[in-house]
C-alpha cells in the first residue's frame, strides 16, 4: 500500500515555466511534509518543508501548497530553470517518528 | 564540512555473493539510516540507528541483511547472499536528534548495487 502518492511520473516544461507536482496521503497522523530534489548520482536534498498548520509556505522560487482537508500537497517552481532539472520527491513523516515515506518521484525537465 | 561518505559507489556481483556497503555519517550525527532505492521509486528505509542502537529494523530483511554501527559513527550493511531482486541503490543518511526533536536528514550519494 502506497501510503504517500505523487503525480506526474515525469514533467516537461519550458524555461520560464511553472511545474507543478502533486502528493496526496491518507494517514491523517502524518504532520511533516518535506521535498526532496534528487540529481542522477547524488543522494536526495531537503528543498522545501511545511506543516500541516499552515497552508503555503515559500522559499525562493519554491513553494507548498498545502490542503490538510483534502490531504494534499504540492510544489511549484516559479520561473524554472534548465538546472532545475532533476527528480523531485514528496515524502510524509508521522508525529514522533522518524521514518519517512516517500513518493515515487517526479522526473523534471526543464528545456531552455 | 564534509557530507554523508559512502563506498563504494558502484559493485556489481554475482548472484549468491555477499557484499558489504560503508557510510561515514556528518560529524555530531546520532541518527543513521540505510534507504534503498530501486529504480524509479523513492528510497525505503531499511534500518535507523541512534547512536550504536539500531532502533527501528522493521523493514530490513533479516534473512540475508546485516547492520552495524560499532561505535556510534560508521555503519555497515551487509547483504549475504545477494539476490537478483536486491539490485539497488543503497542510501545512508544522517541527522542530529535532541531529546524528541529531529533536524533535516542529510543523504550520502549511495551504491549502486548490481547483481547478475
């Protein structure tokens, strides 16, 4: 059972573009929702990580949505950029638990 | 400061071998975790330490895997014998944990596993 689902499987956008990547999650005990980028070869990097208590958080040209009602979440890169070429994971982490559950992955690319 | 160190980066065996994987975690890290991830999937935790205890081992198949971090720092993960299925990359990463607070996970750049 997939407890954390993420879609699209891949994305291709121009320069300049707007991806946006989509999560959703059943387990309501969840309460930690971070991103992770992934470039091939490298291990995944933390970009971008929110709580349940608020519903959009920004950093730099990333930014969470956040919908606890409908138990979802979802990232935006504004003005993309070739570099941000990458796998970009979701993942879930329950209250007092260190494990977390992740997406399958979304494969950006960004042409310029 | 140095990240998660790994190594190798790359084996490729045969099936029935053993192999061992290595992860030098970032200095004043407690928590250790191994992840596998498999091909177009996200990482799966295998195993987390705090400091030399390993504290959740649920999905690690201990059939055919090992672990151990001797010490509190280095940590090893062994698979005896390797099988087709655990072609792979293995992940180590690392955090600080004070009391219940947990601060970001760093990851190593992994081992590709290949077995044939």
């Amino acid at each position: 059972q997939q407890q954390v689902k993420q879609s699209p499987q891949s994305l291709i956008v121009q320069k300049g573009g707007i991806p946006i990547i989509n999560c959703a999650y059943e387990n309501t005990a969840f309460d930690y929702f971070p991103w992770y980028q992934q470039f091939p070869g490298k291990g995944p990097a933390l970009l971008i990580a929110i709580r349940p208590d608020v519903s959009e958080k920004k950093e730099g040209r990333f930014t969470i949505s956040f919908n606890k009602s409908a138990k979802q979440f979802s990232l935006h890169i504004m003005d993309s950029q070739p570099g941000d070429s990458a796998t970009y994971f979701c993942a879930a982490r329950k209250g007092g638990s260190e494990k977390l559950v992740f997406g399958k992955g979304t494969k950006l690319t960004v042409n310029p | 400061e140095a990240g998660v160190v790994q190594s190798p980066r790359y084996k490729i065996i045969e099936k029935k071998q053993p192999v061992a994987f290595w992860c030098n975690p970032i200095s004043g890290h407690n928590t250790l975790y191994w992840y596998r991830q498999n091909l177009g999937q996200g990482p799966e935790l295998l195993i987390r330490y705090e400091n030399e205890e390993a504290v959740d081992d649920s999905q690690l198949p201990k059939d055919r895997f090992s672990a151990e971090r001797l010490k509190g720092v280095d940590s090893t993960l062994k698979i005896q014998p390797a099988e087709l299925g655990d072609s792979a990359v293995y992940l180590c990463a690392s955090s600080y944990r004070q009391g219940t607070r947990s601060y970001e996970q760093f990851f190593g750049p992994g081992t590709r596993l290949t077995v044939l």
